[in-house]
C-alpha cells in the first residue's frame, strides 16, 4: 500500500507540473521528491549531473549559433526546398524538421519554419493540416536522431554505466533509418488525409467571409528576401563542424582506432600497472560544443546576450529544469523499490522484451521530454534485465507527449495554421497530430527494434 501511495505522489508531481507547463514540471517534480524524502524516509536518488551538463553545452552552442543568424540561414535552405516543390510538401516539410531538428538538438526550430509550410500549403491548394500534422510530429521525431540532444546523450551515458558499450554514433545509426521509415510512412497516410480544401464546407465557409479570406491570404510568411550575413554562414560551419568532430571520435572508436585521450582510473592492475580510461563521450560532448560556442563569439561575432534571449537557448534551459526535477523524483522512487519492480514486471518484460515500448510511451505522455523519460525509466529498464540493443531498437518510443495536445510545438503549429484545418478536436485526443504520431512512432519503434537485433 506504501510503495501505491508514493507512486501516486510521484503521477500527481507529474500531472500538476505538466499542467502548469514550462518550467513548473520540474519545480513541481521538487516537491514531489520533498515529500518522498522528507515525508516518507525514502533515500534521495541521483540527479542526472551528466546529462544536465551536456544538455547545458549543447543549448548554449546552438543558441549562440541562433543570435549570429545561423538559424535563420538554415530556414532559407528548407524553405527554397520546400517552395521548389511545393506539390510533395507533405513529404519534404517533415524532412525538413527533422533534419533540422537532428543538427540543432532541439524540437523548437519549428516555430520558424511552420508558418512558412502552412503559407506554402495554402497558397497551392493543399490542406494545410496535412504537412502541418506530420511535421510538427517530425520536429520531435529528430530528437532520438541527434548525437547532441539530450535522450541520447542520456541513452550513451546510462548503457555505458550498465555494461552496453555504445556512443552517439552508434545510437542514431539505429534511429535515423527507423524513424525516416515512420516519417515516410506517416506522410503517406498524411497525403490525402481529410477533404481537399475545395471540398471542406467548413473551409469554404471561412473564406466566403471577406475579412477572414483576407487573414488566411493576405500575408506572405518568408525568411527568403532576409539577407544572411557572412558572420551567420560561419557560426552554422562553426556548429557543424564541432557535431562533426564528435562524430569522428564516435567513428574512430567504432572501427577499433580510438583516438580520445586516456586518463589513469587510480586504480592498479593486477600486475601492478596503472589502469587507464579513455575519455568519456559525455565530456567530449561538452568540451567540443563550449570551445564552438566561443569560436562563435569570437570569429562570427555572434551575441552572448541576444543568445540568452533567444528561443533555443530558453527552450533548453526549460529543459534542463524539467529533466533536473523529474529524474531525481523518478529515480528517488525507482531507486527505493527496484526489488518490487522486477517481481512486477521482470516476468512480463523478459517474456515480451518490447513491451517495455509501452512504459516508454506512455511515462513520455505524462512528462512532455524525451531525454527525462530516458534518464527516468532506462535504469529501470536495464535493471529488469533488459539488454541494451533491445532498448536501443526501441528508443523510438520515449516520445508519447503528442497524444495530449499541449505540447507548445503542436499548440503553435495549430496558431499558425490559418485556414483553420489543423486542430485540436473538440474531444481533445481527436487532434491532427494523434494519426500521424501513432504511425511514425510504432513503424519507427518496429524498425528500429528489428535493425538493433539484425546488427547487434
């Protein structure tokens, strides 16, 4: 009765912070764990140090790469993709925030590039909801295919602790093409979805109306006739080629030629020598991604306090409070009835291997971060005995948080959609991104889980 009533503190911590939203899910996250320590006796766990660091790296470089104008660069590159094509946007628009999103780190690129997707769909008589839909869906999808967001870096951290010798590389050479095949998949069901805005009474009442015509087709939403400074150009080389850099010491320790400095352990060998370790991936992470922040600063002249205020910098410091709380309250709960757990679900887990997708799934619809829900739930996963190229197949499946509608990606791209087709149903889980999240995330989970046990 105990171990349920603390659960439940541990949900209510989870429901009341992602009802606040924002930074309140980990400040919120703090008194739930105040209530299990205090309260209940129960030992504090560990706060995920590591991961809050790489995260802090990571935010800091792409901000900074956001102030010098790199951002707005990369937005005119997709968007000349998107407008020379405008017949496939369905397929391209969520390309592009995927990709995007896999060299950022972060989801919250899309706010630039949505209003340009639902301009380019209208203005070609395409309903909007369906690029919309699928990219918004998309811009999430990438984070699990970054060697610099968080759920991975988070996932390369904890496997390397419980034996599965893993790094970024490795990782996103399993959720690259899984999730490209959820994303293909999803655009398919996408690309007829709904009634062609001809057709749509509801859309034809709109724009018979003469002020609300002129609203959905009066603007034109375009970084194009922007003019992208030389200084802007070079912080995107700068932050491409510090992703590159750790992407070869990724590389060179998979084909056996590791070329990342060793450090001696303190401890002896047997024979008396010195043990020694290479440098962690986690560290190499942040050196590379801080010494690109400064060369920014430096070379591109790019603004330290425009980056604090950009949206990519603030957006990943939510995150970093957001992880801080909720990690530390779920390990501090975890932590304190691992006996408990295994006899609950080490039976289910070790006859069905993937049903650990659906604790994944549905813990990430309760807190609204991938990288939480992997540094949360992975050493539970690892502690029912799970091996690690199972949970790497499956890693697809810690992003849940599109079922419930209030996700700020989802919430804009409903904003900025000014014709009116992408909605959040009046039922609220009949919403226009519950279709194609369903579709990429299981086809993306099931591809991944099949090429990790071909590979590994």
């Amino acid at each position: 009765m105990l171990v349920i009533i603390e659960l439940l503190v541990v949900l209510l911590a989870l429901y009341v912070g992602s009802h606040y939203g924002s930074l309140a899910l980990g400040a919120i996250s703090g008194i739930g764990l105040a209530i299990l320590v205090f309260g209940f006796q129960l030992k504090p766990g560990n706060p995920p140090t590591d991961v809050i660091y790489i995260i802090i790296a990571a935010v800091t470089c792409a901000g900074i790469m956001q102030a010098a104008g790199g951002m707005d660069w990369l937005i005119q590159i997709a968007e000349k993709l998107l407008r020379k094509h405008p017949d496939h946007i369905t397929f391209y628009a969520p390309l592009c925030t995927f990709f995007l999103t896999v060299l950022v780190g972060t989801g919250h690129v899309v706010y630039t590039l949505m209003p340009i997707i639902c301009d380019i769909a209208l203005k070609k008589g395409i309903r909007p909801e369906r690029p919309c839909g699928v990219a918004s869906i998309a811009s999430q999808v990438g984070i699990t295919c970054s060697p610099i967001a968080a759920a991975v870096a988070s996932f390369v951290v904890i496997s390397n602790a419980n034996g599965f010798d893993v790094n970024n590389l490795q990782v996103i050479a399993i959720t690259i093409p899984a999730c490209l095949c959820g994303l293909i998949v999803a655009s398919i069901c996408s690309y007829r979805r709904g009634l062609d805005l001809d057709k749509d009474p509801a859309f034809q009442a709109r724009l018979a109306d003469p002020a609300t015509k002129a609203y959905m087709y009066g603007s034109n939403a375009s970084l194009l006739d922007k003019e992208v400074s030389r200084d802007a150009k070079l912080s995107v080389y700068i932050f491409v080629g510090a992703i590159g850099v750790i992407v070869l010491f990724s590389l060179c320790q998979i084909l056996g030629f590791d070329i990342r400095p060793s450090f001696p352990t303190g401890k002896l060998a047997d024979d008396g020598s010195p043990i020694v370790k290479p440098l962690g991936m986690n560290l190499i992470i942040q050196i590379v991604m801080i010494a690109a922040a400064a060369f920014m600063i430096i070379f591109a002249k790019s603004s330290p306090k425009k980056a604090v205020a950009g949206s990519v910098w603030q957006s990943g410091m939510v995150a970093v409070v957001a992880i801080y709380g909720i990690a530390w309250l779920a390990d501090t709960y975890f932590s304190n009835y691992m006996a408990e757990m295994k006899a609950g679900l080490g039976d289910i887990v070790t006859q069905y291997p993937w049903s650990i997708a659906f604790v994944f799934f549905a813990v990430s619809v309760l807190i609204n971060s991938q990288g939480a829900v992997v540094v949360s739930m992975l050493p539970l996963a690892y502690s029912l005995g799970l091996s690690g190229p199972v949970l790497l197949g499956l890693l697809p499946s810690v992003y849940g948080y599109f079922f419930i509608p209030n996700y700020p990606s989802d919430i804009a791209t409903v904003n900025f959609d000014r014709s009116g087709t992408t909605v959040i149903g009046k039922y609220l889980l009949n919403h226009s991104f519950m279709m194609p999240g369903l579709v990429c995330v299981v086809v993306s989970s099931i591809v991944g889980f099949l090429l990790s046990m071909l590979i590994y």
